[in-house]
C-alpha cells in the first residue's frame, strides 16, 4: 500500500518521499527506463528492505514456502492512472549484486527467451507458470541486507482493467 514514483534516475527516490522532502527511507520508484504505463515487457520497481517491515521490508516472506501455499500472497496488485493490474509470483530468488535482471528492453526474441530462462532457473521455487514472450512481467528488487546481495521477485501479468 505504497505510492510508486519514478524519477529521471535511479537515485533520486532513493532517500526521498513522493514530495521530493529528503529521507533514509526513500520510496517505492520505478526505473527510469521504464514506461510509467507498465507498457514494457519487464517494469521494474526498487525499494528499501526496511527493518520494520515498511517498503520491500516483507518482501522476504516470499522466501517462506509456507508463505507461498496461500494463493492470495503470490497476487501483486498494482494500481495506476491507467488502470488496476494484477500480477502472479512465477519466480523468486536471492543474487549477489547483477543488473542482468533488470533489463527493460529486449532487441529479439532469442534474448528474451534468453531472459526468461535466467529468471525461472534462479528461482527457489517452480510456480508452474510458464512465461511467453508476449507477457508482461514485473520486477521487485530489494537488497537483502547483507553482502550487497539483492532480493528479486518477478511476476507475470494475469488481469488489467481500467480503474
């Protein structure tokens, strides 16, 4: 239940709240290649791992099988001017510092394939979803806290509707 907010870069909402006031905690922002529309193959979204569980700071539930069994948590809604979208959790996964998972453009399919692969072979889990290269997904990425590793979610566009 947090605003998204995108800036002309990625540092910008980094340790600043929505009205541009400075803060540690920063915001929930967009990359700045994406579009603000969600009408890229792969929208990403950064946020601090707060320690108070505030931001992406529960977003380290995903690691709990357990967590995972209720249908309703693997479901990301996203609320935008545009319209309400609803996303499926397909594949998630700790890394060590890599920007090969936030790729926003594709130039073939070969590379997206290429991608999509990558992605569900990191996770630590099989959603059983399969990804195809007309979907849409989304990207949640959050460091984990320790040894500049980062926690990755993506999930993958099931519904979209006008609000």
């Amino acid at each position: 239940n947090y605003p998204v907010v995108q800036a002309e870069n990625n540092d910008y909402y980094l340790h600043r709240l929505p009205d541009g006031s400075q803060n540690a905690a920063g915001t929930l922002f967009m990359d700045f290649q994406n579009a603000s529309d969600l009408s890229d193959w792969n929208s990403i979204i950064y946020g601090h791992n707060m320690k108070n569980g505030t931001m992406f700071g529960s977003l380290k539930k995903v690691l709990d099988s357990s967590w995972r069994k209720n249908e309703e948590n693997m479901t990301i809604s996203l609320d935008l001017p545009t319209g309400s979208y609803k996303f499926k959790i397909f594949s998630i996964y700790k890394v060590d510092y890599t920007t090969d998972y936030l790729v926003t453009k594709f130039h073939s399919k070969s590379s997206k394939e290429d991608f999509i692969n990558m992605i569900t072979k990191r996770s630590i889990f099989n959603s059983g979803i399969n990804v195809g290269l007309d979907d849409k997904i989304l990207t949640l990425s959050t460091c984990t806290g320790s040894n500049n590793r980062r926690l990755v979610v993506h999930a993958v566009l099931v519904k979209e509707g006008e609000e």
